[in-house]
C-alpha cells in the first residue's frame, strides 16, 4: 500500500476524553470535538514531516474512509494534520 503526494494514510485511535474535573465524556460528546486522533500507517510520496507511527490529531471535516485489504483506513491531506504528537 503506498500514498501518493500529500496523502496520508492513518488509522484513526478511539481516545476516552476526560474533562479537568475528571468527568468521562461519552461518545456522542467526543465526536462534537473538531479533531480526532489517528496513527500514520503511510505518508504520502510528498509528505516530508510525518513518519509512519506518528499520531497526529487531524481535522475530523477532512478526509475519507476505505477498506483496504479488509482493514478500515482514513486518508486525510497533510494540510489537515495539526498536530504531531
């Protein structure tokens, strides 16, 4: 499986979003929030500051999903990357 340009290949991470107070947000709270977390499983041929492994929060708006060798995957520009962990 390869990226072309300044795609990348993520598979997205379910995180449990505690509060500062220490309250458990459910699922339905976690995805009112703009950005998700992911694992980069391949980036792009053009893609020269994220490396396979990173996790990255990326714009949740962004980006698609596909089956690919019966394994979900997102792909997202490496625009919508905005942070690396």
């Amino acid at each position: 499986m390869k990226a072309i340009g300044k795609n990348i290949i993520i598979k997205t991470v379910e995180e449990e979003i505690k509060t500062s107070s220490g309250l458990l947000l459910s699922g339905e709270d976690a995805n009112m929030m703009r950005y998700k977390r992911g694992t980069v499983v391949v980036p792009g041929t053009e893609v020269l500051t994220i490396n396979v492994g990173d996790d990255i929060y990326y714009d949740k708006g962004h980006g698609y999903t596909m089956v690919i060798h019966d394994e979900q995957y997102t792909i997202i520009q490496e625009r919508d990357v905005v942070v690396v962990l």
